[in-house]
C-alpha cells in the first residue's frame, strides 16, 4: 500500500528557505504515470496547491507562488521535495505531499490527490 | 476569497440526507472535472469523489458527486457523525493555470 511521509524544520526564520521532503513507500515514484504533489494549509484556513512534479523532472507550479518555488525528484530515493525561499509569516501552514493524478481529456483537465501524507507543521519565525 | 465558492457550513440530524456546493465559472468547473475531499480536523484530506462522480475504492455509496454547468454538489446519504468534517472541492482552472479548492465547508451532525 502506497504511503507517503513529509519531513523536514518545524520552525523556519522570516527571509529564509522552507524545505520538505517527501518519502513515497509500498511503490516506486517513477512507477506509475502520475504527478506528485505539495499542498499548504495555513491553520484554520483552506488548502493551497504549491505544485506538482513527475518522476522525469516537468514541474508545474501555482503562479502566485511559482518565483519563490522548487519542487525537485529523487527516484533513486524514492522521494520529491519541496523548498520554498523568502519566507514570511504567511507562509505558516501544514504541509501536505500527495499523489496527484492528473489526465488531460477532451472533456476537460482531471486533477485529484488520492493519497496524501500526515501533513508536517511549518512555523515561520523569528 | 476562494475562486470556487462553498457555503461555510451545513447540518442536518443523522440518517438524513445533506448537499454541499461548489459555485465556479467556465474556466473551472465548467470545463473541467470536479473531485470532493474530507477533511477530519487534525487529520489529512481524504479523497472521495474525482471526476465529478466518480467514488475510490473504499468509500461507500452514501457519497455522491454532481456537476451541472459551472456548479458542482457533494451528496451525503444517511447522515452518521463520524461523517462531521470539513469538506473541500477542488478543481483546475484553464484559465489561471491553477489547481483550485474551494474554501471549504464545515458539516455538523446534529
């Protein structure tokens, strides 16, 4: 069974950069032709796509965040990660990878995360 | 503001019946597929409806997905209170190049 484990600071310093991994197991990354993907949900507030990789490298990001984001692969390790520099208080949140099935059809694009990690705590600060 | 558009919350007693909307535009969900979340407080989102009606393996029938035009509606059928959550639709924008989720809505189980 597919799982995956975000893992990096629970505290980072205003102006610096945030960094997260994602360890996926009970599969291989470049296995199957999905996208992996980070999510954010700042406390008591809705979710936010950061942004998605496949396992060759093509990356899309969400463009309000896009300058300050990287989302980089390891299939060697089994692992995407995440850092996001420039840091504010605003980017307080928890931090979500999931795998992120991603087709695109006639009828229109199919985007859905169908299986998530526990999510990881960021805290911006001083 | 979220650019899909939810109501902050819903209830109804156990064993009824409860929908939830998603109010979008044509870039959204009018021209692209819908999936449905929940979300226990403290735990991660869970997967429930993708393309627009479609249910994984493991979630019961009770959950149902719609879309009509630039709306879509999460259903829930006999309502238990294990189901009280905060539910989320998501979705892609063509247009802002965007995965998109709604703002989210809180169910109560009255």
């Amino acid at each position: 069974q597919l799982q995956l484990q975000e893992s990096g600071p629970g505290l980072v310093k205003p102006s610096e950069t945030l960094s997260l991994t994602c360890t996926v197991s009970g599969g291989s990354i470049s296995s199957t032709s999905n996208y992996w993907g980070w999510i954010r949900q700042p406390p008591g507030k809705g979710m936010e796509w950061i942004g998605s990789i496949y396992y060759s490298g093509n990356t899309y990001y969400n463009p309000s965040l896009k300058s300050r984001v990287t989302i980089s692969v390891d299939t060697s390790k089994n692992q995407f990660s995440l850092k996001l520099n420039s840091v504010t208080a605003a980017d307080t949140a928890v931090y979500y990878c999931a795998r992120h099935v991603e087709v695109e059809t006639y009828g229109g694009n199919s985007e859905a995360f169908d299986i998530w990690g526990q999510g990881t705590m960021v805290t911006v600060s001083s | 503001q979220s650019v899909l558009t939810q109501p902050p919350s819903v209830s109804a007693a156990p064993g009824q019946k409860v929908t939830i909307s998603c109010s979008g535009s044509s870039s959204n969900i009018g021209n692209n597929y819908v999936s449905w979340y929940q979300q226990v407080p403290g735990t991660a989102p869970k997967l429930l409806i993708y393309d627009n009606n479609k249910r994984p393996s493991g979630i019961p029938d009770r959950f149902s997905g719609s879309k009509s035009g630039t709306s879509a509606t999460l259903g829930i059928t006999g309502l238990q209170t294990g189901d009280e959550a905060d539910y989320y639709c998501g979705t892609w924008d063509s247009s802002l190049s965007v995965v998109l989720f709604g703002g989210g809505t809180k169910l109560t189980v009255l």
